[in-house]
C-alpha cells in the first residue's frame, strides 16, 4: 500500500508543478515565410546490447528488449509524407524485430506497415485521417528515436500500439479534439462488427510550457468481452535544460460467460509514470523514469504467477548525441511483489537488474 501512495503521489504532483516564465520570441511579420516542402522523406535504425546484471535469463517483461547477453537489431524505419492543398499521405515502413513485434497480430514477418494513412482538411478546420497510425495513447513512441528510455514502460507495453480506422480532428484556440471510430485495438484488419471507440482532448497553456493529454479508448474486440482505457499524459517545460512529464493509465476488461450472457464485475490494471529529464549541455541528456505498474487482477504480467501484484521499474538513461546519432546507456532496476524473475541458478526472485547499450541514427 505504501508504495502504490508513494508513486500514486510522484506522478500528481506532476501535474501541478510551476514552470518558470519565459517571453516568447518576436516574429518579424515582415519576412515571408518559405513555402513549405509538399514532400519530405525521413528514417532511422537502431540497435542495442542487453545484459540482465548476475543472471542468466532475459527477465524481460516489457516490449522490444527481450534479449540476454546479445547484440541485437531493433528497427529501420523509412517514411514518406506528401501534401498537395488541403490533402495528403504518409507511408511509413519498417523491417527488423522491434517492428515485429509492433506488429504481433499480424503475420509473423519482420517487414511491416506501421503507419499509411490519408487525410483531407474540410474548410481549414476539420481534418479527417483515414487508415493506420500510431496511438495516441501514452507518453512513449514506437520509433525509438522518439524516446529518451530506450527500453520501454510496461504501461506502453500493455496498452494500444496503433489504430486502424477513421478519425476527426481539430484545433480552437489551445485546446485539440480528436474522434474516432477504429478496428480492435492492434489489428489492421478486422472482418467483424466489433469497433473501438478513440479520442482525445488537449490543451496547452499560455506560453505552450505545460501540456496536457486526455486519451480513451473502448470496444469490444469480441462478442464476450469489453474493453477501456482511460490515460493522461501532462509534459511541464521547467527550463530551456530541465523537463517533466507524466503519464497515469487505467484499463478495464469485462467479460461474460456466452454472447447472451450478462457481463461480470470488471477486471483492471493501471499504472503511473514520471519523467524526469535533464539536458545539461547540446550534446548530453539525461532521463530519469519511475514506474508503478499494478496488476492485482493477472491480466498481463501476472498472468501465470501465483498471485496478482505489482512492480516499481526505476531506469535512468543518458543520451550522448554525436550529429545524428545518439549512444543511449542505461541501467534499469525492477522490484515486483511476487516473484517474477530468475536468478542465475534458475531460482524464483523478485528483483532484476538490467544494463543496455543502444545506439539509434535519425536522418
């Protein structure tokens, strides 16, 4: 109980913290602004080392980083975006075993689609995007380059990787709406009835130095069972060198016994997260994450121990950025409830401590 108050209370007052009043830059009106490039044309790739310190097992429970002891390969990604009036495409691909594993309901294969949609704006107002795109969900992004952790939390790890579908957007004054109706979470195709309802509001303070997120998802992914999720994420810009964010997520499953059955009291796990990240000079940054991850109902990492329960997962990371290429050690510690983990000797513990070298370029 003391520790779900503990990182309960880290992460709200998160949510409250002041950030120190900057004037914005003037813009001389009197420049034209460039026309924009209707094509632009990106990609990255990285790769990492994993070592789980004094074991020999991966006691990986988190997406991406299942490896012990091993050089391994994440992603290349490769992404195209156009734009023509009020329309426009991105394609984005990308091979290797992170991308796999992006895309697990798929087939199995190393080569993916993990974003192609299309979208229209109606009366500079209004956009509508059409096909498959990354969540909206969460503080954490799938390219790793995106990230300042190169291992990910267990909230990303359990929650949506992407959404195929249709949505609604738009923007009045600081505040963004976004509606949409999608396929079961993680699938690309669904030839069924079951759909997923998506949204999200957000808001911006004044000089944009606080930013808040409120995500949702639900729908029934089959004819017995239901699913929600309600997740928050708020960023805090301290200092040009020092920066917050937070990231609170509550999912919940209802299933019943037939299809014409009554549904049952509903099942739920939930976490909380704070990112603490510090850039001293250009070419160094340092992040700390703390992480509470609950799941006393065995709906996922639980889900074969004994009991249901809980872990704290601290993991600092430094990011030394050489032009386009950024070397990311970090060093991650896990503490769980029950004991999820194994020693050297194949025991049951419920302690792990992890070391990781990854190098990713973006261009």
């Amino acid at each position: 109980m003391l520790q779900r108050i503990f990182a309960t209370g880290i992460a709200l007052s998160c949510l409250f913290v002041a950030q120190a009043q900057q004037s914005a830059p003037q813009v001389d009106s009197t420049i034209a602004a460039p026309a924009p490039n209707p094509f632009t044309f990106s990609g990255a790739a990285d790769a990492y080392f994993r070592y789980n310190l004094g074991e020999d097992y991966a006691n990986n429970l988190t997406s991406f980083t299942n490896s012990q002891n091993s050089f391994e390969l994440g992603m290349v990604t490769v992404k195209g975006e156009h734009t023509k009036g009020k329309v426009g495409m991105v394609a984005d691909i990308g091979f290797g075993k992170r991308a796999e594993e992006f895309s697990y309901a798929d087939d199995k294969t190393r080569f993916i689609i993990k974003q192609l949609y299309l979208s229209y704006m109606i009366k500079n107002k209004v956009k509508l995007t059409a096909g498959s795109w990354a969540t909206h969900v969460g503080y954490e992004l799938v390219d790793a380059f995106g990230n300042r952790n190169y291992s990910m939390s267990y909230m990303f790890s359990y929650g949506p990787f992407f959404h195929t579908g249709l949505k609604a957007e738009t923007t009045i004054g600081k505040s963004g709406f976004m509606l949409g109706i999608a396929n079961p979470t993680d699938l690309k195709s669904a030839n069924f009835s079951s759909k997923y309802i998506i949204g999200q509001y957000s808001v911006a303070s004044k000089n944009d130095k606080i930013k808040a997120y409120l995500n949702f998802q639900a729908g029934k992914p089959n004819e017995t069972t239901k699913v929600s999720q309600v997740d928050l994420v708020v960023t805090g810009a301290i200092s040009d060198k020092f920066s917050i964010g937070a990231n609170g997520t509550l999912a919940g499953v209802k299933s019943k016994p037939t299809s014409d059955g009554d549904y049952g009291d509903a099942s739920n796990w939930y976490g909380a997260a704070v990112y603490l990240n510090l850039d001293p000079v250009s070419w160094l940054g340092l992040t700390l994450r703390s992480e509470y991850f609950s799941d006393d109902d065995q709906l996922n990492v639980f889900s074969t121990a004994a009991a249901g329960g809980n872990i704290i997962a601290t993991t600092l990371s430094a990011n030394f950025k050489v032009d386009n290429l950024t070397f990311i050690p970090e060093i991650r510690f896990e503490k769980a409830s029950e004991e999820l983990y194994l020693d050297s000797s194949g025991l049951a513990t419920d302690a792990s401590t992890t070391f990781l070298l990854a190098a990713v370029y973006k261009f």
